[in-house]
C-alpha cells in the first residue's frame, strides 16, 4: 500500500519533470520504508533518564507556580515552555496552550465538565450514523488507518485505544465536512492521548493496559485528546481541504527556503530530479511525527504550542533546519533513488531532547533571517 502522501507526487510529476514520466519515476522509488519507533515514549534523551538536576527541578518550581496562580499569565507560560516541558506539568501545561484550558483557575474544572460533557453527547449523536451510507467510507477509512498508527508501540493495538481513535476521528470528520478525514490526521491524535495519558501512568506506558483505567479517566483522555487536537486543527485546515492547498503552499515555501540558505542542497535535488513533493509533503501532512519518535514529537510539540502559529509557520522552518541536517548525506547521494530512499527513512531512531532542541534552535535562527526580512526569502 502506498499512502497518499506519496502517491499524490506522482500525479503531480507530470506537471512538474515533464522530461522524465511518471511511470519511469515510480518504477525507481522504493517502496514506503516502516518508520520504526523506539519502545519507550518517555520525554528522556536517548542516554536515559538521569536524576532531576537542580535547574530542571528549578523550572518544574516555576511551572507549577506559573499554574497555581489565580490567572495563569500565558505569556510567561509560552516563554517556560519554548524549550521544554517538565513531563509532569505538561498535560495541564497543553490545555492552556492550545486554548482548551481558560487562564482562570476557578473555572478550570466547570469548562472541563461542560467540554467533556459536549464532546460524548456528539457521540450520542452521531457515532451511530459511521455505517450509514453518508458516512461508510470515512468510517471504513478510519478503520483501516487505526491499526497503522504506531505499529510498534503496543499501547497502539489495543482495543480499547484504537476504538478511542475512531471515535475521535469520526466526530472531527462529521462536524468539519469541509475537509473531512484525511489519512494523517490519526498521527495528530497520538502525542495528545500519550500526554494526557501520562498524568495516570509512570513507566512503561507502552504496554499499559488502558482498559484497567476507570471509565471515567479514559473518558476524560478520550474527550481532552478530541479538543486538542480540534484546536491544533482550526490552524491548519487548509491542508486538508479538498487538493490540500495548504501542504501544497507549504512545500512550495519550502522549496523557496532552501533555495536561499542552501542553494548546494537545491541544486543537487535539480541535477538528480528530486522533486520537494516527493518527501516534503509527508513532513507537512504529518508535522514530522512519521520522521521521529513520539518522545521526540511531544517535545517538538512543546515548542510548537509555545511558539505563535507553531503548527503552521514555525513548522516550516523546523522543516528546512531538519532538511539541511542531513546536507552531508543528501550531496553524497548521486542518484534519485539513493535520495528518495534517505529522505523517506532518516535515521532519526535514537534521537532524544537533545537532538531536538538543536533542531528547534536551528529553526528560530533560520525564522529570525527569513521570516522578518522577506526579500531574503523569495529568489
């Protein structure tokens, strides 16, 4: 099975290398590598987790002080989590960035009740209709992309879990009809249900067995994980609209980016007819979590939800500082294949906080040149 993600450059190559056919460059790709995940999902770097060091128990203090405050002053909570949240404030750290969770402490819980509460009465309402003929082949699809979210992690291939998802999924397609489901959008869920997850949960959550949780808790996930990525979503519906113009926009910009700051890295993608589509569209459909481990996306994620239009702009430039990361291997790979085959299979495996907050920093320098001075951006 080849994913749309990259099937669609092969409609698009047409356009794009009319030199070359379509069925000539998809003879030569490979075929779609299994991205393998690390076992453990835990925010620690690929060392271990050492003990909690001074200055991290020093910005755990300050978290939870930011949080117990009458009014959480978002800002502030913005700045903190730029370079990381401690794993034992994140979930409520998330609600607040994403707009789920209001500032005001004593409305926390009613907002939460009410929001939870609105999410299962769309269950009520519309779950029932997944097999009626409106709605069969958006559910048959959900159905089908569950089990391949997270193949190796166990969590992932539970019952109990993979029910969560379709029930997430259906309710987000049936109320955005504008777009609907688009394969991809299951990945989205993963990094809300782990983190939210993970307030019940100490080690080894990958084998956890959900069921043992109380209804309500897994209720309580199941709701939090549906309204957090709703948020995420409103972002970045354009990517998932008919033709998904925003992804297409995206790689566009992409392309254009590495045109400026790396113009060997485009070049050699010229010479060898390597098209930004081809790898890139998979990057922005999926927001890189089919490039690294989960740990690696929810700290990716803190960082995103801090920084304004995270999930849109920002990515972008976490895009080109990922791309160019592997500037050495991609100018010593002289044919297309060869290309195709690191890009769609970087070896990102044991990648931790560390590698990820140079990633991070990376991308703001890379926004800081480009962002604010557009006539560096556009060639």
């Amino acid at each position: 099975d080849i994913s749309f993600s990259l099937y669609l450059p092969f409609v698009t190559c047409m356009f794009l290398c009319p030199g070359r056919s379509c069925h000539q460059k998809q003879q030569s790709l490979p075929a779609r590598p299994v991205i393998p995940l690390v076992a453990r999902i835990s925010d620690q770097n690929s060392s271990g987790a050492p003990p909690m060091t001074i200055r991290e128990k020093s910005r755990l203090d300050k978290f939870r002080q930011l949080l117990s405050s009458p009014s959480a002053d978002l800002d502030a909570l913005r700045k903190h989590s730029w370079s990381g949240i401690p794993r034992e404030v994140r979930p409520v750290t998330w609600r607040l960035l994403s707009g789920y969770l209001p500032a005001n402490t004593e409305r926390r819980e009613q907002v939460l009740q009410r929001k939870r509460e609105e999410y299962f009465g769309f269950i009520e309402q519309y779950y029932d209709s997944r097999t009626d003929e409106p709605h069969r082949d958006t559910y048959r699809q959900i159905h089908i992309d569950i089990p391949r979210t997270n193949p190796l992690i166990p969590l992932f291939q539970q019952p109990a879990v993979q029910e969560v998802f379709e029930r997430i999924l259906f309710i987000w397609a049936i109320r955005h009809p504008a777009s609907g489901y688009v394969q991809g959008i299951n990945d989205l869920v993963t990094p809300f249900f782990v983190v939210f997850l993970s307030e019940f949960v100490e080690d080894d959550m990958e084998n956890f067995d959900v069921a043992a949780l109380p209804l309500e808790t897994q209720r309580n996930i199941e709701a939090d994980s549906f309204w957090c990525m709703s948020k995420l979503l409103d972002g970045i519906q354009d990517n998932y609209t008919f033709a998904q113009p925003g992804i297409q926009n995206k790689v566009k910009a992409l392309e254009e980016l590495i045109g400026r700051i790396d113009e060997d890295v485009h070049l050699h993608f010229c010479r060898y007819e390597v098209e930004y589509l081809q790898f890139a569209f998979r990057w922005m459909n999926n927001l890189l979590m089919r490039e690294l481990p989960l740990r690696c996306t929810i700290r990716l994620w803190d960082t995103y939800q801090a920084e304004s239009e995270g999930f849109s702009h920002f990515h972008l430039y976490v895009c080109a500082a990922f791309l160019i990361k592997w500037r050495k291997d991609i100018l010593s790979i002289a044919d297309f294949q060869g290309l195709l085959m690191l890009l769609q299979n970087l070896p990102t495996i044991h990648w931790g906080n560390e590698e990820v907050g140079l990633l991070l920093a990376e991308a703001y320098r890379l926004k800081y040149m480009f962002a604010d001075a557009p006539s560096h951006y556009k060639r």
